[in-house]
C-alpha cells in the first residue's frame, strides 16, 4: 500500500516556465529545469527592477522541497548576487504568497551546497516563482521542485500501483470503509477528490473489502463493480485551484449533513460521470423498475424517508411533515405521482394508504418494521442469494428519484446521492439535521 510513506517525485522538469526577460543569448527559461545542473547559466534575465522565473507545475501539489542550483563561475562574490531571493508561491498564478526570503549566499553543482528549501509540512501550490529583490539580473544554473505524491491520511482509502502516466500519476484506489452502501460510496468519491488534488487520477476501484452486506456468502463479486462503471471518456478539470471549494463543500465526514443546495454539483459533475456511472447490470434493473412501474419521471414526485437505525446520527424529522410536503407538491398537477421509498415499513404503509392510488413505491427493495439497519438485515440467511441483485435495485431506485421531478428528502448517506446524482439543487426540498424543511433555490 502506498499509504505507509511518502511518494515524493520531482514534478519540475518538463514544465512551461517563464522569466520577467531574457538576455540576449539566454536560453529559454525552461532550460532551468532540464537536463543536469553544471555549474552555468542555464537561462539570464535583463537587469532589472525584482526580475523573476515562474514555473506552472500543471496541477496544484503538495510541494516538499525546493532546490536552486547557483552559478558558481565567480566564487563568492558570484554567489552574492543571486540575494536576497524570494520564493512565492500560488495556486492560480494571480495570488501569491512569499514562503521564503533567502538573504545568504549558496553554491551549486561544483561546491555541492545548493539552495534546498524543505518546508516544515508540504506547500500547496501549482506555480512556484523565484523573484530577488533588488535591481540587477537573474540568472540561474538549475532548478528543482519535489511534492509528495502520498495521497493524505484518510482510514477507510488506501492506494496501490501508484505509476507515472505523462505528467501525472495514477493508481488504483482501495475501498476499506464498510458500512451501508451509499456511506461506503461516499468515502469512496471523497477518496477520488483528495487523490486528484494530489495528481493523482484514480484509474481502478477495488472495492473488494467494502460493501460485504451486499455480497452473498462465500462470493467474490465485487458489488461496486457490478453497480458502477468507469467512464475513462469523462475529462477531469486540469487546474485543480478550485478543488478547495469542492472539498469545503464535499467532505464524507460532514456532507451527509450539510444543505445540499450548497453543494458544487457543477464541480463534481465530472467525478461522478467518471467514477459512477451505471454499471451495464444496475443500468438494465433501473429499466426494468421503470417499466414495471410506469414511472415518467417528468410526472413523479420522490419521497425518501430515513428510517431504521439513524435516529442514532440525527432525529429524523416527522412524517407529518413529509406528507404535508408532498400534498403541497401533489396539489400543483392533479397528473403527478408519488414515489414512495424508505427502508421503514410502517412509514411506507403508513404513506401508501393516505396517498391511495397517487403513490407508490417499489416493493422489490428490502423494509424493516424494527430499528435495526436494512444492511445488517440482509444477513439473513434467506436473504445471502438476493443481496447483489438488491445493491443493484437499491443503486436504481435512488438514481430513479434522483431524476423525478420533484424530490423531497432527507439529511444522510442516501440523502446525498440523491442530491449528487441529481446534480442541481432545483425541485429539491431537504429535511436538514435539524429537522428544518430546506427549500430549493427555485421554491415559488
């Protein structure tokens, strides 16, 4: 497992760099990052006013250390002129940051005494600049830039088969939370986010020691690749400044729980194309539910109620407060339809029987009438040989409200999906931790 130490790699070479200005016979700026320092001018600006050399590392990264080579064809007095010397950095090469004054001398390739630069924990950045702070001329034998490509501490995601690929790296992901199956999900997408802010790309999903309840006894199949598939034709954003938004407003330890009107659905949009789109075995169950059931999304309202066990995280708001928001929803077109899906028996019955033939639900998915999880009922012996078909039919039903006209929702793991795999807060009324009903951006 990659997990256990750092991966550090030098992410320099090869990348576009630029200088304030370039002397007559200078070599580009990207000289500085190529080939082995020798103790010369790789590249030379004009004297000027605080003249600079900028490197774009691509994506943002977790950069470690920081090491200039100087010219060492004058002695000390050669050295001198490379001071003081001011590192920035920036993520998207408008704001920087000064992370370092350097007002001494260093050497280079003939002394061995390069300037190395280690932070005391990694700097994120995508462009680095060198910049002195006086007024003469530039000039440098070799520059290089390590970031440690670890992906961050996280105890339900590991890695393995971390390779180079081009300018990034890539690796498989290994699941190890294992819980209900959309928690088990939501560790997983966070898992992806944290690695690409890292570039790192997530190329395989092992879920093999995750979503046990949803494999039969003694079976191999992974549930998570029978639900999901990768879609390796979805592009991934390049410029990784805005992933610190995505995670404020993506965090599996704290999204489940948040308004889900706030969410980045534009951001995440890819991540979710990418990573979980419908497996060929859960696309064909999601036909078939719809066939069944007569469902035209465009004419249906989706009502989750969270039931079992999770007054345990958050107090479930009343159903009287679902069934007075779904009449309000019912009564804007006499055409519309209620779907009706949650893990609790009594709630299901209890809203079949006062919405009669305006509702409906699924009966194919598992309920319970006690307080214990669905995920644990499905040990059940009697139940070992249905549980892969039931991740599928449980993954269908909650992209089949996700999509409904209208849905009314709740705060939790599933709550969450839905809102992710709907993809815009529009038409979706949320239930919060407090029990508050959060209405969408469109409410009339």
């Amino acid at each position: 497992m990659v997990d256990a130490a750092p991966a550090l790699a030098v992410v320099s070479r090869g990348k576009p760099a630029r200088a304030s200005s370039l002397a007559p016979g200078s070599g580009p700026a990207g000289a500085a990052t190529e080939g082995q320092p020798d103790g010369t001018a790789a590249f030379a600006t004009l004297p000027e006013h605080e003249p600079f050399w900028e490197i774009d590392l691509g994506i943002v990264h977790r950069i470690s250390t920081i090491t200039v080579w100087n010219l060492e064809d004058a002695g000390r007095a050669g050295a001198m002129r490379m001071r003081p010397l001011r590192v920035l950095l920036s993520r998207d090469g408008t704001r920087w940051a000064t992370v370092a004054t350097v007002d001494y001398p260093f050497g280079g390739a003939r002394s061995g005494r390069p300037l190395r630069l280690e932070p005391a924990f990694p700097l994120m950045a995508r462009f680095v600049r060198l910049q002195l702070v006086a007024r003469r001329r530039l000039e440098l034998d070799h520059v290089e830039i390590a970031a440690d490509l670890s992906p961050p501490p996280h105890p339900y995601v590991g890695l393995r088969d971390l390779v180079r690929e081009g300018d990034r790296h890539a690796a498989t992901l290994v699941a190890r939370h294992d819980a209900g199956f959309f928690s088990n999900c939501s560790t997983i997408l966070q898992g992806i986010v944290d690695l690409w802010e890292l570039g790192i790309a997530v190329r395989e999903i092992d879920a093999r020691g995750s979503f046990r309840f949803y494999r039969g006894e003694g079976a191999e199949t992974d549930p998570f690749a029978t639900c999901f598939r990768l879609d390796a034709s979805v592009a991934l954003p390049d410029c990784l400044e805005v992933l610190p938004d995505v995670r404020k407003a993506f965090r599996a330890s704290y999204a489940n729980y948040t308004e889900y009107r706030g969410l980045s659905f534009d951001r995440l949009a890819p991540f979710l194309r990418r990573y979980f789109a419908p497996a060929r075995e859960a696309a064909e169950v999601e036909s078939a539910l719809m066939r069944r059931h007569g469902v035209d999304l465009s004419r249906t309202i989706g009502l989750c109620y969270r039931g079992t066990d999770k007054s345990r995280e958050i107090e479930p708001a009343p159903v009287a407060d679902y069934l007075a928001q779904a009449e309000r929803l019912l009564a804007r077109d006499g055409r519309l339809r209620l779907l009706v899906q949650t893990d609790q028996l009594q709630v299901r019955d209890a809203l079949l029987q006062h919405f009669g033939e305006r509702a409906f639900c699924f009966p194919e998915l598992p309920v319970t009438a006690g307080s214990k999880a669905v995920h644990h009922v499905l040990r059940d012996p009697a139940m070992l040989a249905e549980r892969l078909l039931l991740a599928r039919r449980l993954v269908a039903a909650v992209r089949i409200l996700a999509g409904c006209r209208y849905l009314v929702t709740h705060s939790g793991n599933v709550g969450l999906w839905l809102a992710l795999l709907r993809g815009r807060a529009e038409g979706l009324w949320q239930f919060d931790a407090k029990k508050a009903l959060v209405p969408p951006p469109d409410a009339e």
